[in-house]
C-alpha cells in the first residue's frame, strides 16, 4: 500500500527542481503573483500544494489579528475579516527567499500523493485541523489533483459523527488497500517530473544509485498576467481553523562575560544554563559525524520546515535570516551563544530543547 521510496534522494530532487524553476522565473522577474503561481509548473498538483501552504499562512496572519481588547467573535468582525482574507487572496506576492521552500516542500508532497497516500491524507486532511468535520475535510478535496477519486471517494464513506483521528485514518488506511485501481502509478508522475527534470523510477525508490542530473539551461518565462486572480476559493466559516497565540513571558538574559566583575546575584538561571548540558552531549556526538561546509547548505527539507515550524514560529524569513548569521559567524562559541541566548530568548525555546540541540550539533559539525 505504502511504497518504499529513497527520502533522501526524493528530497536532493525536490530540492534541485525547485531551485532550477526558481531561475528559471527569478531570472526575469523580482517577485512571484498570483495568476503566475497558478501555472508555475505543468504539474497541477505542485500549484495547488504551494496555494494550500499559503492558505495555512493566511490562518497564521488571521490568528495574529486577535486581541484581548476587541470582540473578534462578532459576527459583523466576522464577516469583515473573511472579506479581507478574500482580497487578500488576490493580492499574492512572492519574493524568491519566501516562495523557494513552499516550491521545494510542494514538489516532494507531490511524490508522497502516489507513494504515500495515508501519509498525504494524515497531513493535508487531518493534521491540520483543530476540530475534524466533514465540510472541512470536503474543503481540503480543493487542493488534490493526483487520485483526487481515491480521497473524494474515501470522504463520501464518512457520515458526520465520524471526528476521531485515529479512527478516520485507519479506515482510510483499509479504503487505500481495498482500491488499488483508484491510484496512479509512480511511472505515470515520474514521466511528468521527467520534463522538467530528470529522474528514473529507481532513483525514487532507492533501488540503483542516483545519478547526478544535468541541469538545464535556465529559460525565462512569460511575462505576469496582468489580470488578477482569486487564487483560493472564498474563505468560509468552515475554514476557520486558527486559533488565538498564547502569549508566551520573554526572560531576561544573563550577562555570559567570564570577565565581568560585577556579575548579576540571584539572576535566574538562563536559556544558555539549560541547553548547556544538551550542547556538551551534541559536542562529544558531531566529532563521529563529517564537517560541514555551510548551515544553509547542509540541513535537508523536512529538518528546514521541522525547524521554521518549530523554532521560529512558522516564520520561514526570520529562520533564514538567522542561518545566514550563525553562518557568518567566525567562531563556535559565537555561534551558540546566538542560539542559546539571543535566539532561545526572542524565542522563547524552553521547551525545544530537542530541537536546539539539533541545530547546535550542526553548528558543532561547521567548525568541527
């Protein structure tokens, strides 16, 4: 039911098709619209992946309007916001720093819609729904090309009731492997991504060593459409998905000078004092694995969204700003005193330890 695929070369691709359609339109435009998103790549299921990836971001920026000081439950604030997230929606701009990684994340979401169908309906269906109904998950059909018969058929089989996760998704599991007919061969994809950029049904599912693709050569693309288009269909209750952001308490920093005389009594223990320990067991660890020559260059997709969504709320500009600078940076110990202080604080990564420490090992693996 579920392929087996090579992750890391499906990745390595994405990542490559990514960058050469960003060339390829970047070499003559500054920014990305929306009537040019619609048509970025022939492949339908990309596009539609990467307006499903902004729509997510639109339930950011809907979550980020609230305030305790206004009644946004009101049914005219209501009406009023949904109406400006519909003008919104024709009003996208991309520039490339921002549009690359949805591109690159759409690409590989693509091959999971025929290699891994549960894995696609467990993120695009149900993972991110606060509350699961059958009018959201008819709304998500919106966004599938590739077997969009197989998961149209699947929800068709749900009655209202139906809202518990783990439940849904074994019965789509059981739906899956009772309709093998219902999915698209991975050579069918394949020979779609094929003129865009090559790749063989083997090198997706790690059975012979990936070959290094010839690149081609850049061509500029048509000039924007001037006409505007309402990229995703009218935002309705169904998809007020959002929730209001916790305030989170921002900690004062400790002074980390050795040489300072006056040091600071009764300061409280610092972002720095927590991770130290994590970061003295990532040290020991990076000397078994290779240098690395960059940060930016270095860390793959899934480790780059797991650490935008994690780390830096979401918010993929201030991730990259913050790679540039901890790659910059002449020395290890300048480079981690960012992370556990300036970065931990601004923050608040108390309690992502986890994930700091993986990005502190990469750091060690730089100046290793």
């Amino acid at each position: 039911m579920e392929d087996k695929y090579n992750q890391l070369h499906l990745e390595r691709y994405s990542k490559q098709l990514a960058n050469l359609l960003c060339d390829r339109h970047f070499a003559t435009h500054d920014t990305l619209n929306g009537p040019q998103l619609l048509g970025f790549t022939p492949i339908k299921q990309v596009n539609l992946f990467v307006i499903k990836e902004l729509l997510l971001k639109w339930h950011h920026e809907m979550a980020n309007l609230r305030s305790p000081y206004f009644d946004y439950e009101h049914e005219e604030v209501k009406e009023a916001l949904v109406n400006f997230m519909n003008v919104l929606s024709r009003k996208i701009l991309m520039k490339r720093n921002a549009f690359e990684p949805l591109l690159q994340k759409a690409i590989y979401d693509t091959f999971l819609v025929v290699l891994a169908p549960v894995t696609t309906f467990e993120e695009k269906f149900l993972r991110i729904q606060e509350e699961i109904t059958l009018p959201k998950l008819q709304e998500n059909l919106k966004y599938i090309d590739i077997d969009k018969a197989l998961f149209a058929g699947f929800v068709e089989t749900l009655s209202p009731n139906n809202r518990d996760r783990e439940y849904i998704l074994s019965r789509f599991t059981l739906y899956v492997k009772a309709n093998p007919d219902s999915r698209t061969p991975l050579s069918k994809l394949v020979e779609k991504f094929n003129s865009l950029l090559p790749v063989t049904e083997e090198e997706i599912k790690g059975t012979t060593p990936a070959a290094p693709a010839p690149v081609p050569v850049p061509k500029a693309t048509p000039a924007a459409p001037a006409r505007e288009t309402e990229i995703v269909a009218p935002i309705h209750n169904t998809q007020r998905e959002a929730s209001a952001p916790t305030a989170r308490p921002m900690y004062r920093k400790a002074e980390e000078d050795e040489d300072a005389e006056d040091a600071p009594v009764n300061v409280r223990p610092t972002l720095n004092d927590n991770f130290r320990k994590a970061s003295s067991a990532s040290l020991a660890e990076s000397h078994t694995n290779r240098k690395i020559e960059s940060l930016k260059n270095s860390i793959s997709i899934n480790q780059r969204f797991s650490f935008i969504n994690e780390l830096f709320n979401g918010d993929n500009m201030a991730y990259y700003q913050a790679i540039k600078t901890l790659d910059d940076y002449p020395a290890p110990e300048v480079a981690k005193r960012y992370v556990t202080q300036d970065l931990a604080s601004k923050y608040d990564w108390s309690k992502k330890q986890d994930h700091v420490s993986k990005l502190l090992r990469l750091i060690e693996r730089k100046f290793a």
